[in-house]
C-alpha cells in the first residue's frame, strides 16, 4: 500500500524505494531510496543507512530500476499523426517532396491534437524533457498546458521562398519567443531549420539572439553531396525553384561556421556526415550532436560517427526525432518510444556501452538544455523527474537492462508529480 503525500501544487513529499536506483554519475545503489520533497529530490541513499523512515510516506516500488527522467533532444511532437504516412523513401529529397506535401493539407486542430498525442506517448515512455521544433508555434501556450513533461520549445525558422526577409522573420519570432518565455521562463528558443531552407542571415541573426539554438545539419548523403559537389537528389529537388544557395562551396559543418553558429553551443540534430576533422570543429564550438537511432535507421544513412565525436569530446544526446520519419512497428503504427531509441542505438552500435548510452540519454541532454545542475541525474537537488521500470536480475546488468527496456514504465514522474503512477 502507497502512503505519500502530496503538496498543493500536487507534488510529492515521500521517499521512493526501489531495489536498484541508478543515479547515473554515481554507481548504482541496491536497496535505495529517493526523498522527493517539492519538486526536488532531497536525499538519495541506501534503505538501510537512511535515518528518515518514520519522517516521510514510503512509496515501494519493489523489484524495479529507478533512474532519471530522460531528456529528448530532438522532436517534432506536431508531426506525431503523420506515423506511417511517408514509406522510407529512396532518397531524403524523397521524403521532404512526401512531408511539404502531406503538412499543406493539414489542418491547425490537426497538429494541435498531433502535438498533445505525441507528448503524452513520451510521458509514457520515462521522458522528462523535450526539445521540441515548432514548425505551427500557434499551438503555444496552448499545448504546453496540456501535457506534464518540460518542454523547450525551439521555433523553427525557414526562409527559402519566404516573401519575408530574415531580419522581419526574425524580429517576429524574437517577440513571440519574448512573450512565450514570459509564460514559462526561458523555454522558449529558435531552429533556423536547416542549411537548405534557411539563409545565412537568418542563421546568423538565429544564433546572434541567444538562448537555445538548434538546427538540422548533415543529416543525410543527399545534403552532403549538394553541398559538396552541386550534385545528388536534394540539389534536384531543390534546383526546380531556382539557384541552390551555397551548392558546391564546401561541407555542411563548415557551412554552418561560416555563419558563426558553431559558435554559439548549437544543438544539432544528427550530423551523420562528417568530413574529416570535423568533429573537432563542433567540439571548440562546444555543440551537442543529437543522434536520432529509428529515424536514422528509416533513413538508412551511413553508421553514426559516434566513436569519431567521443573521441573528440563532443557532447552527444538523444532524440526521437518524428513519427514521421520512423520506421514501422511490427504489427502496427509506430509511437514515440525512447526505450526503443536506445534499443535501436544498442543493436546499431554493438560496441556501444549501454553506460554510455544511458548518459546520452540523461546528463549529456541535461546539458545541452543548460540544464546539468537540475536535470538528467537522481541527485539531491535536482528536479524529481525519475521513471522505474520493472526489473529482477542483477545489479551489474541495470544499465543493459534500461537500454533493452521494452514497454511502459512501472511508475514515472516530472517535477515530483505522477506522470504514470505505481500501480497501488
Ligand atoms: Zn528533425
């Protein structure tokens, strides 16, 4: 029986028992306990050398691994009801052609729905955080309200065939983006979208405003070989519109410093295609690279250079990327799963320690938010976002079992309410 308390903001006052807690940047602890009072985590410790049993409620989980919230560094949560629409295409251009098609028959109740469908799926797969790309920022406050989970929201910012130039799109951006941060602080940033949709100037202007600053890059052959050698499927596409900006003048990572965004701690989204030594570029400019395991996967892009960017000490994090570019799930459509993101990275990367794997997932999210003293690790004093997943094998194995984890989590939290609470 759960005896636990909660403020009156809903937020627990107890400490949660669990066979294996997994701090994660500490070794695990068996038989562990976590005091959550406020939102925050108090105390971490073993059961038996905790001396405040008879001072707080007692929620025990029993047989289960009890780790941090993940953070999702990649999303596009209003594109969510477009699973199983785009079949993995021959080529990225493919896909682009499929997704601008389907989105102008879209409807904004569409992605509304889209939007609140797809956080709930990560509530329900132990996500905490979420960067998300908002490509209908309309949708904002509105859908923040509808879901538990911390949500930074990145405006995404195109400017291929816009009428409007990049210094109006961005001072329109700039006071929605100043509006919306005053409803929820400093969530609110900006995703110029990608080399091929948005110009120098408003890449520039983009990562010149501060705050959070994240952009697609590199995430495909087709990109590469446009802006490498003028040729390929995406330079096609993008040719029948006039003039290919920046085609053949060098490779998408140098592209992007030479705008200067390298330098503002950038979040970019997958950076499949490195050339050489472009790893130590993104690790001066102190960037996070975001690997996104099912949707690279939908892709079939070449292997992840994850060796390459470890080596180099480039912060690497984990996305979901978008339903729409997820491969099927067997027997049905697929859903937002970060369990399966770090299965698919597991199996892709055999050598690939599930350790590692799990900060990912954690620390190294918390930190490409600005957030590594608050989020991604179960710490007195950071924020009570934990999930526990049912577990009865060994305590060396816990990271592999995380990692290999199918299906809903036992219990989870964010910000110490009940996102999934513990059955009773
Ligand atoms: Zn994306």
């Amino acid at each position: 029986m759960i005896h636990e308390r909660a403020d009156s903001s809903g937020s627990l006052n107890c400490a949660v028992r669990s066979r294996i807690v997994v701090p994660v940047g500490i070794p695990p602890i068996e038989d562990g306990v976590l005091v959550v009072e406020r939102g925050k985590i108090q105390t971490v410790a073993r059961w038996s050398e905790w001396p405040g049993h008879s001072r707080y409620p007692v929620v025990d989980l029993g047989e289960t691994i009890l780790l941090p919230g993940f953070v999702n560094c990649h999303c596009h949560l209003d594109y969510t009801a477009l699973a199983g629409t785009i079949p993995p295409p021959r080529n990225f251009a493919g896909w682009l052609d499929a997704i601008v098609t389907l989105k102008a028959k879209r409807e904004l109740s569409d992605y509304r729905r889209s939007w609140i469908a797809g956080a709930r799926m990560l509530e329900r797969s132990g996500v905490g955080s979420v960067l998300d790309i908002e490509a209908v920022p309309e949708l904002l406050p509105e859908v923040w309200n509808a879901t538990s989970l911390r949500v930074w929201s990145c405006l995404e910012l195109i400017d291929l065939r816009s009428p409007e130039n990049p210094v109006s799109l961005m001072a329109a951006a700039e006071k929605r983006r100043r509006r919306l941060n005053r409803t929820r602080s400093n969530h609110c940033g900006l995703a110029p979208h990608a080399l091929y949709t948005a110009s120098d100037e408003l890449l520039r202007l983009a990562a010149d405003a501060g705050g959070l600053f994240t952009v697609h890059a590199a995430e495909s052959e087709a990109e590469r070989d446009m802006y490498l050698t003028a040729s390929g499927p995406l330079h096609s596409w993008l040719e029948r519109w006039g003039p290919v900006n920046r085609a053949g003048e060098g490779s998408p990572i140098t592209l992007l410093e030479r705008t200067g965004a390298l330098r503002r701690r950038p979040i970019i989204a997958h950076a499949n295609y490195l050339s050489p030594g472009e790893e130590d570029l993104l690790a001066q400019g102190q960037a996070t690279v975001v690997h996104c395991p099912r949707s690279h996967r939908y892709f079939g892009h070449d292997p992840f250079p994850w060796e390459r960017l470890q080596k180099a000490e480039v912060n690497i994090a984990l996305g979901t990327d978008s339903l729409a570019s997820c491969p099927a799930n067997q027997g049905g459509q697929p859903v937002l799963d970060y369990f399966l993101e770090l299965t698919t990275a597991a199996n892709s990367h055999p050598t690939l320690s599930p350790t590692i794997l799990l900060n990912w997932a954690t620390v190294n999210g918390a930190k490409a938010l600005g957030q590594a003293q608050n989020l991604g690790k179960l710490l007195p004093q950071y924020q009570a976002d934990f999930t526990a997943i049912n577990y009865q094998g060994r305590t060396n194995e816990a990271c592999e079992a995380i990692v290999y984890h199918q299906g809903e989590p036992a219990a989870a939290a964010v910000n110490g309410r009940w996102t999934i609470p513990p059955a009773t």
